[in-house]
C-alpha cells in the first residue's frame, strides 16, 4: 500500500492543516522532553514567530536506560495542549506502548513512533486503527525495505496517513551520534508515494552539525523537518547536546528559506 505501484502520485498527509508531501517544507520543533509548562509554552511561541509549523515534545521517553527520566506522561501531554491552545501550532508526541494510544490520541494530532519501535508491529497496527496521522522514525539499523514494511502494519488497518522520518543510522562513525542516511529520500521517493521528513537532530548528536544537515535535507527534496530546540539546551533533560538555542534556531530557519527559494 505504501508502494507507488500502487499509487503513483505523492500523498499530502495533512495535520491540522499543516500539509507534508505537498510543495511547502514545514519544520517540526520543540524539546526533546516536555520538562514544565512554562519552558514548552516560551518555546512554542518562539518556533512559531520563526516560522515552525508544527510543536515536538516528548512525554513518553523510550530512554536506554530505564533510570533515566522516562517522562511525565499524561501530565506532559496536559502541557502540550496548553501549548497547542497558547500558540495554535498542532502538536505531534511519541507514544511507546499500545496501551498509551487512547491516551496519546486524546491530547495529540500526529502520532509519533520512535526509532526504537519501528517494529512494535502491535504498536503499529494499533495505530493503524487510529485516524490520526502517525510519524514513523526509521529504526537505527532498519533497511528500507524492512522500513516499508513496517508502514504497511499502519496503512493494512486502514489508517493512510503516515509520514516518514529519516533520522540517522547506526554506523562504525562515532564523531556523530547516527550517521544520516540523506540517500534515503530520493530513495523512498522512488520507492513509495508517502512524504518523507529529516530528523537532522538525532543523527547530528551536537547542535552545530543540525544547521548543515537541515540544509541539505532542503536541497535534497526533503518533505519536512524535525528539529530539537530547547530554551536552555545546556539544561535539558534530554538531548541537550543536540538541540538549538531559540536563536540558532531563528538563523537556521533564514538560511533554510533561502535554500529553498535558490532551488
Ligand atoms: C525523539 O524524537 O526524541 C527520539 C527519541 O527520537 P528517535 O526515536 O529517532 O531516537
Ligand atoms: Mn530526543
């Protein structure tokens, strides 16, 4: 269902609409973790008046440790809403559990299924029940092939609103956290008509590296980006290390327009 043998022209997946697949490039931004109220609500203001369209933020942490900070489960989805209700940006969240959907389903408009779920394949046709747009990260050593599958667990149940997210690969490279498999894109696009979206920041690990990947994510066809930004970054629960300050966040998204206007 996800092949273009199947459907030739691209699918616009529509998220409140905010529109991926189409000719725009929206960006996704936001903290790794929802932390508080206040931090989440800053933040979504500012990644609007730069231009994001949409608000990330996780309240389900798929942590490797289970003595890390796993989350502040439905009380981080609350501040979500509040965010969406402050700012008017639709918001996207992880959900790691089949048994979390209902709850996830009521507080956010897309879905989103980590990299270290990409086949929970109950997750999936969970999912797929839903008739809210699901992001699906690639695994971190998931084949393409293997990846297309796993959107079929979704699309099998009747739920055709997924996107794709590229998001780094697992390779003998350790100057970056995942090496970004930007060959992907035109790859997928080839393959299925399902939008296809970079996640520069969990394949880059350090924040300077973002700005280039996300610019080549640009030029190189990308439907969309998600981007980690933390008012504090040196103070996040999580991934710190690779999310932008508000302000490399602003300077990014003027170097990002200018891309897609030269191409
Ligand atoms: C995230 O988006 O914060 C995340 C955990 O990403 P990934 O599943 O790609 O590691
Ligand atoms: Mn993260």
């Amino acid at each position: 269902l996800a092949s273009r043998e199947v459907k030739p022209e691209p699918s616009i997946i529509d998220v409140c609409g905010v529109k991926f697949g189409g000719e725009n490039i929206p960006v996704i931004a936001g903290p790794c973790s929802v932390e508080n109220e206040e931090g989440v609500i800053k933040t979504a203001e500012f990644i609007k008046a730069a231009g994001a369209q949409m608000l990330r933020g996780g309240a389900f942490k798929p942590r490797t440790s289970p003595y890390s900070f796993q989350g502040l489960e439905e009380d981080g989805l609350k501040i979500l809403a509040k965010a969406r209700e402050a700012t008017g940006l639709p918001i996207v969240t992880e959900v790691t559990n089949p048994r979390y959907v209902d709850m996830v389903y009521k507080y956010a408009d897309m879905f989103q299924v980590g990299a270290r779920n990409v086949q929970n394949f109950a997750l999936l046709s969970e999912l797929g029940k839903t008739d809210k747009p699901v992001l699906l990260k690639r695994g971190m050593s998931t084949t393409i092939e293997e990846y297309l599958n796993a959107t079929e667990y979704i699309l099998s149940e009747g739920n055709k609103n997924v996107i794709l997210c590229e998001r780094g690969l697992r390779t003998f490279e350790t100057a970056t956290r995942n090496t970004l498999d930007i060959s992907a894109v035109p790859v997928i696009k080839e393959k299925s008509h399902l939008p296809i979206i970079i996640d520069p920041s969990h394949a880059a690990g350090h924040w300077q590296y973002v700005g280039p990947l996300s610019k080549a994510a640009v030029a190189i066809g990308a439907d969309g980006l998600i981007i980690e930004v933390h008012p504090e970054p040196e103070k996040a629960w999580s991934d710190g290390a690779q999310s932008l300050t508000p302000t490399q966040f602003l300077k990014l998204m003027g170097s990002m327009r200018s891309i897609a206007l030269a191409i």
